[in-house]
C-alpha cells in the first residue's frame, strides 16, 4: 500500500510538471506570436513606409521636369520610379510569404533549417556548416529549437567575426542537442556577453521555458560554442517516450552515415 501511494504521488507530481511545461510553452507561443505583429509593424513603418514616401518624391520629381519640358531627365525619373516600385513589389511578396509560411511547415526542425541557413548564408562570406539529424520532435520543441538555432546563426554572422559556423542537431537519450559553434573573435565569459552577441538572454528564455538547458563556452580568439539541450519525452505521447527523440530512419536507398564527434567540413554539407 506505501508503494502503491508513493507511486501515485510520483506520478501526480509528474502530471503537474507536464501541465506547468505545457502552459509555459503556450504562453510562449502567445509572446511569439506578439513578437511577430511588432516585428510585422516595424517593417511597414520602417520598411514599406520609405519606400513609398522615395516614390512619391521621384514622381514630384518627374512631373515638375515634364512640365519644364525636361524629356531626358524626365525619363531618367521615371526608371528611378520603376525601380523603387520593384523593390517595394518585392518587400511585399517577401513579407505576405513569411506570413502565409510556417518557419517549420510539414518538412520539419531539419529541413526548415538547412532551408533557413542556405538563405541567410548566400549572401555572407561566413561558411555554414550543418550536421543536423531529423528527429519526430513535438512542434512546440522544434518551434523553440528553431528559433534559438535562428537567433545563434544571425548573431554568429552579424557579431563573430567567424569565417566558420557549425550548427548540429542531434539526440542524445530523451533529449535533442543542438551546438551552435563559430571560430570567431569570441569574449571572456567571466565578463557579460558583447551588446548583441549571440542574443544569449532570448535562447536563454527559450530554452529553459522547455525545461532545457543552455550552456556557453568561449573566449577571446578561440570562438564560441553554445549548447542548448530540451528533453523530449515529456511532451511524446504515452508510448512513446523511449524513441521521441531518435532519428526517423533512412528511406530506402538511403545510406545511413556515422556522424563525427567533433564537426568538420568532411563530414557535414557546407553552404558558402
């Protein structure tokens, strides 16, 4: 009967901290979805706003040569005019397909990734090198993963000063690493973290809102390395939470490969 009481109190403890977890991931999912709107907001007033005021500016323009019988430059305002609509056409399509499109979609942590790097890398000189498995992770995981491999990538590129990035994802028992790595300029630890780098206090949230951890390695000339590890089982379906965090396996015809300890361009795809 003491076991069988012990046994129930553990697992009542066990269903409030599921509960707990999954009303701090709702609320979030709540704060992102905010972010979003003001990230939203800042580009129609930052953003779409100038470029509309440039052209209303360029028409004024070329209609006060057109009535001073200017022809050339007339017609010089008048690319300048069809330019700054195309670059406005294309900041609207950018914008209404990041709103229609999920970060993660049907495809998942892996390919959202690897997509996600390979647009932000083509235009750096940065190399982005992945080694990222394909894991059935709950959405709410992989939404979060998303985001801190994201934010750690956009700094890595915009504060390292690397010419290497190297992003893994892998599991380990009930829980998905992720390491976001560079061989950049790197910072004392002991001191606080360079204004920007790595938005170290927005993965923090992130990650230990999912119960994860979050770890920081660097120093001056040597890089940085972040680990971040979010267990798993907690939010698998009953049944489930031995293998929540394995691999899918390989489809036929696939060659399963044995992933390096350590990342190195031989092992991983590498995006220039």
């Amino acid at each position: 009967m003491f076991f069988r009481s012990k046994a129930l109190e553990e697992a009542h403890r066990e269903l409030q901290d599921r509960e707990q977890l999954l009303r701090a991931l709702s609320n979030r999912m709540a704060e992102e979805r905010q972010d979003e709107r003001l990230q939203i907001a800042a580009f129609l007033h930052d953003d779409l706003a100038q470029h509309l005021f440039r052209l209303s500016i360029q028409v004024d323009v070329a209609r006060r040569h057109l009535a001073a019988g200017k022809l050339d430059e007339t017609e010089l305002s008048l690319e300048e005019i069809k330019e700054t609509k195309n670059r406005t056409s294309d900041r609207i399509r950018a914008l209404i397909r990041d709103l229609h499109r999920s970060p993660l979609g049907r495809a998942g942590l892996a390919e959202a990734l690897h997509s996600f790097i390979a647009e932000t890398a083509r235009d750096s000189d940065v190399r982005v090198h992945t080694d990222i498995d394909e894991l059935p992770l709950p959405p709410p995981i992989a939404l979060l993963l998303y985001h801190i491999a994201r934010e750690g990538v956009m700094n890595a590129l915009k504060h390292a000063q690397a010419q290497n990035v190297w992003v893994t994802v892998k599991p380990v028992d009930d829980e998905v690493k992720l390491v976001l790595r560079d061989d950049g300029i790197g910072f004392d630890t002991a001191d606080s973290a360079p204004e920007g780098h790595y938005g170290l206090t927005m993965m923090r949230e992130r990650a230990l809102v999912a119960g994860g951890t979050i770890e920081m390695r660097s120093a001056p000339g040597q890089g940085t390395t972040i680990t971040v590890q979010i267990p798993t089982s907690w939010l698998a379906p009953e049944g489930q939470e031995r293998t929540a965090a394995h691999p899918v396996a390989p489809q036929a015809g696939a060659s399963p490969g044995t992933a390096p300890s350590h990342p190195g361009p031989s092992a991983e795809s590498v995006l220039a």
